[in-house]
C-alpha cells in the first residue's frame, strides 16, 4: 500500500472543520441524525476504559473536540486524559482534560513510556501508518495498549459523505450555483432580488435532484439567504458577493475532508498493512470486533494492540 498522503490537503480541511466549530458539538463526518451511530462508539469505549487501572494515563491522537475523552471521563474520572490533534484550533477541551492542537501523530511531544493507553477514533489511519505505530508504541509503557476505531470503506459513514461530495459538485459545478449567482448581483439587469431569485430556483431544483436537507439544496438555499439578508441591511453587492464566496469555501472545505476521509477508509481497510506496521514496533494485534448501527451493519471496527 502507498502511505503517501496529501498532509496540507488534510490539515487544511480538518484544520479550518475544527476552527469554525470550536465552542460546538460537531459530528464531524457523521451524518448529525444518527444518534445510534454515538451510541455505539461509547459503548465501545467505555468498555476499553473499564479495562485500565486506576490513575492511569491515556493520550487520545486525533481527538478533534475531545469527544472520546470525555465519553471516557463519563466513568473513569481518574483517569489522567490528554488528546492532540493536528488542527491548530480546538474547540475547548472537556472538564477534566487536555487538548493540544497542532500535533502530528507521527511526532508526539511526549517521553518514551507515558501512557497505559493510547487511542483513536477515525483518527490514526488519517496518518502515515508506519510512522504513528512507531510513536505509539514509543510513548506506551511497558504492557500498556493501544486501541483503534477505525473507519470501513464499505460502511455507512464514508457511503453518506460520497453521496454529500456528489450533491457539493452538483450545486458548484455542474450547475455553477455560485458562479450563476455572481452573475445575477452584477448585471445590468439583475441585482440582488434577481440574484435570490435565481438561487431560489437552483434551491428547488436541488430539492428535486438530490432532496431537502441535501447540499444540493443547502448551497443555493444559504446563497439566497446571505444575499435577502445582506439587501436587508443595504449592503454593496461586493459585500453580498464576498458572501457568497464564504459559501462557496465552505462547501469545497466539506469535499477536502469528504476526500481525505476517502483515504482514511482505504489506508484503514489495508488490515494487513496497519497490523504490520504495529507488529514491526512489537505490537500484536489483540482483538478485532466490529462495531454496527442498530440495523446491523457494520460502521467501524474497534482494534486493540498490546
């Protein structure tokens, strides 16, 4: 498997998804409905940290909001939680731990044999698989275990956002919503009613091409939105335009990650690559079990090395 990995694509995309949500409770590539989905990733972690002895110290790599530390904490308030990241901005971090943005897990500030336990949630197989095996296996101490969600290219999560990255290029692309817009609020003829007009158009022509509540609707629906508004408050159309603009970095940032998730699922689905690379840091797989939506369908799998 190639471990070669467009690393400013993927900072970029997750550095810029956790800045504009820090302070928020995002879902990050999870559809935001599917509670279940929380449900289970819990479950899968409370039964990890079950397993730790008292006080011991765990780093989370790729912690994002710190989501997985604080399910964590929900029972082992004793533990000593710390969690890194490669965005610079974090959401703050969760009562009772540490977060530290700007981190790659191929190079962990942290000392040989720090922690009892190391883990990730769709997170270590964003990285180079090799070189954050090495690490985990440098800052765990002797006996200590790693534990790893990691995504599956044939699962819910990596099917939803394609079908996401499909209604983006629908709306930017094929049929130049923002583009078309632009256009609108600067003719001669046009203006900002016509300009919302015409988005309000590609909005119901959305609906009918990729649903409510798709991108394919969401784009020109906020597009015909921040232009009704920025003409209530009698803003120039440069400033509706800049807008705009806003929308559409937006919406190519979502496909950035929806790409780099893409990469992720294949790198996570590479089993013998990722179990060798832990095994050449003396590492052994563990335990493998599956983790699914109430349907049954598998969504995850949750691997444990010691």
């Amino acid at each position: 498997m190639n471990d070669t990995i467009p690393e400013n694509d993927d900072a970029r995309a997750w550095g810029e998804f956790w800045k504009r949500n820090a302070g928020g409770d995002s879902t990050g590539c999870l559809p935001e409905r599917w509670a279940a989905i929380e449900t289970a990733q819990r479950a899968a972690w409370r039964g990890f940290a079950g397993t730790l002895e008292q006080g011991a110290a765990l780093l989370d790599l790729a912690t994002g909001d710190g989501r997985v530390l604080r399910w964590i904490r929900e029972d082992r308030g004793d533990l000593a939680l710390t969690g890194i990241d490669r965005a610079p901005e974090l959401p703050d971090a969760p009562e009772g731990t540490s977060l530290q943005g700007g981190v790659a897990m191929e190079s962990l500030p942290f000392g040989d044999d720090s922690f009892a336990a190391v883990t990730s949630q769709f997170g270590f197989e964003y990285g180079e698989v090799a070189a954050v095996a090495a690490e985990i296996a440098r800052v765990l101490a002797p006996g200590g275990r790693a534990a790893l969600m990691v995504h599956r290219g044939d699962g819910p999560i990596l099917e939803h956002n394609r079908a996401r990255r499909e209604a983006i290029r629908w709306a930017i692309e094929d049929k130049r919503v923002i583009a078309t817009c632009h256009e609108a609020l600067h003719s001669p003829q046009g203006g900002p009613g016509v300009a919302a007009q015409v988005a309000g158009a590609l909005a119901v022509l959305g609906e009918r091409t990729h649903g409510r509540g798709s991108p394919a609707w969401e784009i020109p629906e906020a597009v015909r939105r921040a232009i009704l508004m920025g003409a209530e408050r009698g803003a120039e159309a440069h400033a509706i335009a800049s807008t705009i603009e806003a929308i559409r970095a937006q919406a190519e940032n979502e496909c950035g990650r929806i790409d780099s998730l893409e990469r992720a699922c294949a790198r996570a689905d590479d089993r013998e690559a990722l179990v060798a690379g832990f095994a050449a840091c003396g590492l052994e797989s563990v335990e493998t079990h599956v983790v699914s939506e109430p349907s049954g369908r598998a969504l995850a799998d949750f691997l444990t090395f010691s």
